[in-house]
C-alpha cells in the first residue's frame, strides 16, 4: 500500500498508542527516582511503599534458598525411602512458588503506591517534567537560544530542584 493510501487519522492514533505506551514504560523506569521524591515530600507514602518494597526483597530474596534448603532435606531421606525425596521436593517447590508470587504481589503493590501519588499529585513524575519542558520550548523557541548560551535552565519543578540538589552534595 503505497504510503499516499494510508488514512492520516490511522497514523496519528498509531502515534498517540506508541507515545502512551512509551510514556507509561518511563514512568515505570523511573519508579525508583519517584520514590526518593516521594521520601522527600511525602513520609507517610513513602512508608507504605518502602514496607510493600522491603516485603518484596525480602520473598523474593528468601525464596529460592530456601526452597533448596526443603529439597536438600528431602534429598538426605532418599535412602530412607524415595517417595519423602519426591515430597521434599515437591514442598519446596510449592515453598519457592508462594514465596515469589506473594513477593510479586508486593512489589506490584509497591508501584501501585507510587503511581497512585503521581495520579493524586503528591509527586510529579520525571517523564511529565520533561514533556512539560519541551512543550515550554516549543511555545518560546527563544528559550532554546537561552539554553544554549548559559547551559543551565533555572529549575521550574520539584523534581529538577531535588535532582539539583543531590548532584550538588
């Protein structure tokens, strides 16, 4: 189909799909950048998603271990009678698998968290600050040559000004 047959509506929603898509994967990479500004604005969030997060390290970091710890006992009895081995492993395989979906649940839960701050306002994401930057320049493009000239641009968000300030300590 030569490109001239192609419905101009189509492309623009195929644009705005990959952009939203786009869009949603940096707010979800920047999670963790997220949650250092949540710490600095808003405690009491913060600690609801550090307990979700730490619940989650903590199964998740366990939960292998721990799985082969069942499987090594339950290998010991195999002399003793083969079916002990085979539940052995059995448990610790069911161990390890709770183990990792609960922590899975948790981490989930952990980024709920900070996605419900950013939808609430409690904090800005960084991906919005810089499509609200770029929609500034592109309303005054005399500000590019601004940039440009002094390679510093004054912080307008809370985000600049919190990265700002740990790049200066």
């Amino acid at each position: 189909m030569p490109v001239n047959d192609v419905d101009p509506r189509l492309l623009l929603e195929d644009a705005q799909a990959d952009t939203i898509r786009l869009m949603t994967l940096r707010v979800l990479e920047d999670i963790p950048m997220t949650a250092v500004q949540l710490q600095v604005q808003q405690k009491d969030l913060f600690g609801d998603y550090d307990r979700a997060q730490a619940e989650a390290d903590f199964r998740l970091g366990i939960a292998v271990p721990l799985g082969l710890v069942i499987l090594a006992i339950g290998v010991t009895f195999i002399d003793v009678e083969w079916w002990v081995a085979v539940i052995g492993g059995l448990i610790g395989a069911l161990v390890t698998s709770v183990l990792v979906f609960r922590g899975l649940q948790k981490q989930s839960e952990a980024n709920d968290i900070i996605l419900r701050s950013i939808i609430i306002g409690a904090v800005e994401a960084p991906v919005f600050t810089l499509i609200q930057e770029a929609l500034d320049l592109k309303a005054n493009p005399s500000m590019v040559d601004e940039i440009r000239r002094h390679k510093t641009v004054r912080p307008r968000s809370t985000w600049q000004r919190l990265r700002r300030r740990f790049k200066a300590e």
